[in-house]
C-alpha cells in the first residue's frame, strides 16, 4: 500500500481520475500541470478539467515551476495541506522535505541542509532531482515563494521588508520570484488580497492565518492531549484552542490555534518575521495537519476490535513536536521542569519558554536529565526532523536511562513516525484490554495495523 501511494504522481491514468473527479483529499499529494495554459493546480482546481494529452503531473509545486509552470490563480495549489509522504517515508528526500520546510536552507544554505542529513551535496541534488523532480534549491525556492505570499497578504509589512523576511537575498530576486510563480507582481498580489477583504495584521510581527488539513479532524482529542500535558507558563490549553510560546531560529514567538470547520485559525506573534515559514511548519507538525486520515482509516477500521473507535472517533491526530530538544527533555522530565526558560510578552495565557538544554543540564535533575540536557547542549545529541529514525532511536539508546520506550515515543512526535506502538504504555495497555485485546498480543496484532501503529496507539488510549 505504501509503495502505490508513493507512485501516484506517477499513475498518470490514475490521477487524471483524481481530477477529472475534483477529489480533494488528493490536495497537496501531487501536482497537475496544464501545457496548454502553463500553469499548475491542485488536483481538485474547480476549472474546467483539461484534455488528457494537455495536463502534466509532478510531486511538488518546485518541480512545476522548475519545468516553467505558475501556480493558479483560482485554486492556490500551495495553500493545501502538505503531501502525507513526507511522515510515512523515512528516506532522504522526506527528510530533506522536513528540513526544507523548516528553513533549514534559508538558515544555513545547501551545505548545511547536505551536512544535516549526512550526505554531500552532489548525492543529495542528484537524489531530490531523482524522487521530487527539484534539487534542493528550487525546493527551498518554492518554500520562500509561499511563505513570501503569507506575508504580502496577511501582514502590512512593507513589500522591502517582505522579500528578506521570507528568505530571498534581495529585493530583485523576491521581485522576480513572485512574477515567475504567481505571474504577478508582489504590489499586485497585495492589492488583490486588500481588495478581497482579507485581514493584515495588526502590526509587523503580528498574523493570522488558516491551516488547512484533510478532513475529518478530531480536534477535540488534540486539544484535551494538550491541556492533560501542559507545562505551565509555556502552554495553555482549554476546550476550543491551544496556546503556547516558540522558541524559533531568529526569536521567540507565541501561537494560538484555534480550530474551525474546515481550517485551524492561526494567530502568530513573533519577534522575527523570518521565522514564519518555520513557524507554520512546526506548527502543522504539531497538528498532525498533513495526515490523510481515509487511509489510515481504511487500515485499522478493517480490524473488527478497533473498528467501533475508529468510526466513532473519525480523523485522530498524533500529537507532534515544535521543537526536537524540548520533546525529549518533556520525555524525561515530565510536564513540570525544575526550572522554566525565559519571560517572553504575555499573550494568550503563556509567558515563558521551555528551557533550554543548557539550562536543564544545570538545574540539578537526576543523571539521565542531565546528561541527555549536556548532550544535546553541546550538539553530541542531535534531535531534529530530518534525522534518520534508525539512527536517531540507536543513540538515544545510548543514553544511560533513556527506555525503548522514551525512544520510540521521541521518533514518534519528533519525526511524525507513523508506524510505532508504544505497546508497553499502561493506557494503551487498558485500551486494548477494554477494546478485547490482550496487551500481550500488541505487538502481533500490531502487524496488521502496519503503517499506522502511532495511530492505533492513540486510538487505544482513547478507549482507556
């Protein structure tokens, strides 16, 4: 099953199907281009479909461009939730994905997007070129452009400003950026937004955005996970929306996030407006936005235990992270640190960081806190998103204290690992017993639930 979703641009029969039918559960897991017109939508573009010998199909937005195509104007291909791919796959391009939309190359160029994942350069463009269609730099490019159009149409942020907020190196760059993927100019883009009543915001560092996701979304499980593992001070959660600071690459930041019908209303405050692209993909991340919760549905509902729970609780998330270190110290230290990070504007109910790594590896924990505290503050531990699962679970292992457990529950939120069972979890444990499975069998039943165990798991603990 894995192996044809990750084909599917590739179907091109297969997709035409996708759009001749307008599904949208299909938005952001391919590209369709049009020859005719040269420009590229997502598959559910309410425009007329075209002929079958006009239409192209690409795995990302950057390797439309890269081939010459725009995005339209009518359907905003890159206004959908992310490709699914990039948490079910844990090779190097989803890695890199992860990376790239962090601002990883925005932040430290293509060497440090190759040094991170542990490949040189070549090897890296040659892959990406290979599996998405776009080397690294057109992926990054096309990460700036849509982040760039966030700014101009949500911001009052003067267009100068815009171009180095959103990662380009000058203003003619941004400039021909923007008429080369929007085929229009940034002023124009503007204007169009004020036009159609769009709200700016308030001040420079001040946004509101929606996050789309694929439908259902069970909200409303997300927001009791948050509020059952809230640190004080840092986060805030009640029954309608979730608040937290951010501690991101430029500044600090807070965000609420509130969700609605058919989007998640984001309310951003930062200190640094290059941190938005970041920011928004920390925070999908942290949603579970990109889900594609049919399939997953389509795998567990087919067992007779967990499918009374899966139809009655559509759409499950599994929590994710904002910020590698600060998941793995929480795994250890539980939800209220010895001591709390620094005062940021109090906005929403939060007013402090985390701490950071260093100032756990000093605030008197147990050995295993602080000596995991001292490795990832002096960069002997690297926890981030683009690391490879099976690396990253060895050397935590490594670790003296850190559980097969604790490892597997950091893969879990960190990387957005799909497939990982936390059968030894005293609420997943119950689930089970309470849903008719014997905890003992976990690991055999789990078998049929592959790639969706992180998914069972948080269904088990529903039922707990």
């Amino acid at each position: 099953m894995v192996t044809d979703t990750l084909a599917l641009w590739r179907d091109a029969e297969r997709c035409y199907r996708v759009v001749t039918a307008r599904d949208s559960r299909f938005d952001g897991q391919f590209i369709m281009a049009v020859r005719t017109t040269g420009i590229y939508c997502r598959p559910s573009c309410p425009a007329s479909t075209p002929k079958v010998q006009n239409v192209r199909f690409f795995p990302t937005s950057a390797a439309a461009q890269s081939n010459g195509f725009r995005a339209c104007r009518r359907c905003l291909p890159d206004a959908v939730p992310g490709s699914p791919d990039w948490n079910v796959r844990a090779d190097l391009a989803a890695r890199a994905m992860r990376l790239i939309a962090d601002g990883t190359v925005e932040r430290e160029g293509v060497p440090g997007l190759a040094r991170r994942l542990g490949y040189s350069e070549r090897q890296l463009g040659r892959v990406l070129t290979a599996e998405l269609g776009a080397g690294p730099l057109a992926l990054a490019r096309a990460h700036r452009a849509h982040s760039a159009r966030l700014l101009i149409e949500m911001s009052g942020l003067p267009l100068t400003d815009v171009a180095f907020a959103a990662g380009f190196s000058s203003v003619r760059q941004f400039n021909e950026t923007i008429r080369e993927v929007f085929a229009t100019t940034p002023s124009q883009l503007r204007a169009a937004s004020l036009r159609r009543g769009r709200a700016t915001g308030e001040g420079s560092t001040r946004l509101s955005l929606r996050l789309p996701f694929r439908p259902p979304f069970d909200a409303l499980g997300l927001l009791r996970f948050f509020a059952e593992h809230a640190v004080p001070g840092v986060e805030k959660a009640t029954d309608e929306w979730y608040a937290r600071t951010l501690r991101l690459a430029h500044g600090t930041g807070v965000v609420r996030l509130t969700p609605e019908a058919d989007h998640v209303r984001c309310e951003l405050l930062l200190a640094d407006l290059r941190d938005l692209g970041s920011a928004v993909s920390r925070v999908r991340r942290l949603l579970d936005l990109d889900a594609d919760p049919a399939a997953v549905a389509r795998v567990l509902g087919a067992d007779p235990a967990l499918a009374p729970i899966v139809a009655a609780v559509p759409g499950i998330r599994v929590p994710g992270a904002v910020d590698g270190d600060e998941l793995m110290l929480r795994a250890l230290l539980g939800k209220t640190p010895v001591c709390l990070g620094e005062e940021v504007p109090g906005e929403f109910g939060v007013t402090r960081l985390f701490p950071s790594a260093a100032q756990v590896a000093t605030a008197g924990h147990d050995a295993t806190v602080t000596g995991v505290a001292a490795a990832l503050a002096e960069g002997r531990l690297h926890v981030h998103i683009g690391r490879d699962a099976a690396d990253l679970r060895s050397e935590l292992l490594e670790c003296p204290g850190v559980s097969p457990a604790t490892a597997g529950y950091v893969l879990m939120r960190v990387l957005g690992a799909p497939d990982i069972l936390p059968a030894d979890d005293p609420a997943v444990r119950r689930g089970a017993a309470a849903l008719g499975i014997s905890p003992d069998t976990l690991p055999e039943r789990a078998r049929s639930w592959t790639p969706w165990c992180s998914y069972a798991g948080m269904y088990l603990r529903r039922a707990a």
